[in-house]
C-alpha cells in the first residue's frame, strides 16, 4: 500500500486541502469515511476530571484508579480507528527517544503508561489540551516518530448526567480528537458527549470505584464509536 509519505509533497498538499477544504479540519468522522487505509496512530490519550467534578476520587485529579484504565484506553481507541485505518499500535513507538523527545505540556490528568513508557501530553495550555492542539512541528515530530500518515490526539474530561425530570446520575464522557497529517496539519476535530449505562446514584452524587469506573470508560468508547460510524 502506497502511504502518503511515498508522494510528491504538492501531490500530499493537495490531497489533503480537498479534504479539508478550506474552513478549517473536517468532523473526523467525515475525514475518517475518506481515508481509509492510511496509516495511523494514538500518540496522546488524557483523562480529566476537571475542577474535581466527581466523587470518590483521590486528592489529586491524577487519580491511581483513572490512570489504571488509560492503557486499557488507548487499546480501545486504536480498535475504533482500525474500522477506517491502518492502526500503528502504541507499543511500536512509545520507546522510541524521538517520540520522547517531542515537547511536551504539564498538566494534572492521568495518562497511559504503554510497555513502560509515558504517553505524554503535548498541548502547552488548558485550551490546548482540551481542544488536543499541538504545534505543527510537534505534529510532525510525533508522525515521523510513529511512522504514519496520521496521528491522533484524544483528551476526554469525565463528570456526571443527571436527568431533569427524574434526578438519576449517570456517567458522562466529554471526549475530544484531532488527527494531524505528516506535514502537522490539524485535518479532523470532532467532539462528543456520551453517557454510561447504568444509574450511579441521584442529584449528581455519585462514587467512583471500582464497581463503577468501567462506566466512564464504556462512556468514551462510546463517544469514540460515533465519531468513527
């Protein structure tokens, strides 16, 4: 298969500015439905709980049991994107000094530890965390790192859905992606909200543990399906 790497420049250029067009990055899931078969792979994966918004966690927003599902994340997010693309796991890169050594942001939100290495998180601020913004240089960086036409950026802030009518807390996933081509260019942003399924409890008030984390990460799985539909 011939990756966009093996192109002319201009012919890459052009491709991807008939994507995109000229109005900014496409939904991913427009993008994602025309390109399939590049290559791609999950560089950054972070998990908020912004201003300490639920329950039950540890003192810090970084909390053991959040961090303990990142991994198991990054797993889920590569499956999805294996519906449209070629999929460079993690584990092919993480140990690379190249992809460590990419500049990268201080933030308090749990990350994956994939084969012993951090994923970091690359955006230097709090909108370019949330909205999963690099520099193009960071971008290319990162792409020739993995080896791959694309890279994907995920950041996803969890809370609770508590109905109207009847006051039932649900989990809540907010999750965010940007993919960027080999050139740094951001082609795909798209965000979405996604519930879990069973209720957690009422008014907002909820635990999180062990018996209930699984639903915040059933959540973002969700949230990452429709993206990728």
């Amino acid at each position: 298969m011939k990756t966009m790497r093996g192109w002319a420049a201009i012919g890459m250029v052009a491709w991807v500015a008939a994507l995109a067009g000229c109005g900014g990055p496409m939904s991913v899931q427009s993008f994602a439905r025309q390109s399939q078969g590049h290559s791609i792979a999950v560089v950054s994966i972070s998990i908020n709980d912004f201003g300490g918004a639920l329950q039950g966690w540890n003192q810090t927003r970084a909390s053991d049991l959040m961090a303990s599902r990142a991994a198991a994340m990054v797993g889920l997010a590569e499956q999805q994107l294996a519906t449209r693309f070629t999929v460079v796991p993690a584990g092919a890169f993480v140990n690379n000094p190249a992809y460590q050594q990419v500049p990268r942001g201080l933030h308090e939100v749990a990350v994956p530890v994939i084969d012993g290495a951090m994923m970091p998180v690359f955006g230097q601020s709090r909108g370019e965390l949330v909205s999963c913004q690099v520099t193009r240089e960071q971008a290319q960086a990162l792409a020739a790192a993995a080896g791959t036409d694309f890279v994907a950026i995920i950041y996803t802030e969890w809370g609770v859905a508590t109905g109207g009518f009847i006051p039932t807390s649900k989990a809540l996933s907010k999750t965010v992606m940007s993919i960027y081509d080999a050139t740094g260019m951001r082609v795909a942003f798209q965000r979405t909200d996604a519930r879990g399924e069973r209720t957690l409890g009422a008014f907002g008030h909820v635990v999180v543990d062990e018996n209930s984390i699984d639903e915040w990460v059933g959540a973002y799985a969700s949230g990452l399906a429709t993206m990728l539909r």
